[in-house]
C-alpha cells in the first residue's frame, strides 16, 4: 500500500511536523500531493504545497495558473514559485539549481525541514541509464537515496522511490480526474 509506505517513511522524517511538497503538476507529484493531503487530514502534519514556474517554456505561467486551479478545486493552497533568472545555456542543470534554490528558499520561510519530491522507480531506472551511458564508475551508478540533505541543511525526501509511475497516474487519475 503505498499511502501507508509514505507515511511510514514521512514519521522518520517529521522534525517539525511540517512538510514542502514540490508539485511539477505531472501525475506522479500530483499522486505526491493526494498523498501528503490525506495523510495531513489523518496526522498532524503541515504540509505547504510549491510549483516553481522557471519561466523558461511560452506557456509556463498558463500551466502554473491551472495547476493552481485544479488542486484549488481541492481545497489545497499551491504557492507559485517565480525563477527571475534567465535561463539560457545548459538548461536542465541551471532549472534544476533554480528550483532547489526557490523551493529551499520556501522551506525556511515556512519553517520547514523538510522537501518532498515525487521521484519514483521509473526515474531510478533513467537515472541509472543515463549515468551508464555517460561511463559513470560505480560510485556514480548508485541509486537515488530516499533522503539527502541540501545546501542549506533542508532534507530532499524522495518517498516514492518504490512505486512505478503508473501505480502514481492511478492514484492521481482517481484524486484529480484531470489525467
């Protein structure tokens, strides 16, 4: 059961009792966000809700906007994080820096310790993949950890490792009906 997965790894975690959920507003972060919901209505934990709109694709802004809405529809407060720095060149690896900034940044105005972000075992496998084909020695070739810590001491959980992204479009296909 996945849902009593997550909880079990956020009770590991639960410093201050409060939680940032990055949402990208793709199935598997949107299963990420239905989870964190339902666990908050159960437990005392707070959970904050993010998007980072890297203002790098035309349509970004429109997309964050509905993301907003649909989960607004759900009574869940999404803040939208604005990246104000040009993006040009090696665009993934900058985004990627952008967003951890912005969302670190988030973590310490909401007093939390903690970021949750939905990467799963698809992305382990691509992960891994990547790194083979890029001739990664072993140290490199090893998988995402359930949990890192970041610059500023804010933990990266990663409580999804475990599930294929299909088993997160049915979970949020069922909460969202959007997918």
């Amino acid at each position: 059961n996945i849902y009593t997965k997550v909880k079990s790894i956020l009770s590991k975690y639960k410093k201050n009792n409060s939680f940032v959920v990055g949402v990208s507003g793709g199935s598997d972060s949107l299963a990420l966000v239905a989870l964190a919901k339902s666990i908050e209505e159960e437990k005392k934990y707070k959970f904050f809700f993010a998007l980072v709109d890297h203002g790098i694709r035309k349509n970004s802004r429109k997309e964050a906007l509905q993301v907003k809405k649909l989960l607004n529809k759900h009574g869940i407060r999404l803040e939208i994080l604005k990246n104000k720095k040009k993006i040009e060149n090696n665009i993934q690896k900058k985004a990627r820096d952008a967003r951890y900034q912005l969302l670190e940044n988030f973590c310490r105005k909401k007093r939390s310790k903690s970021l949750l972000v939905a990467h799963h075992q698809d992305d382990q496998i691509e992960t891994f993949l990547i790194r083979l084909s890029r001739g990664s020695g072993v140290e490199g070739l090893s998988s995402m950890q359930e949990m890192t810590t970041l610059k500023r001491g804010i933990r990266l959980i990663r409580p999804l490792l475990e599930f294929k992204k299909e088993e997160l479009i049915n979970i949020a296909s069922k909460t969202f009906k959007k997918i």
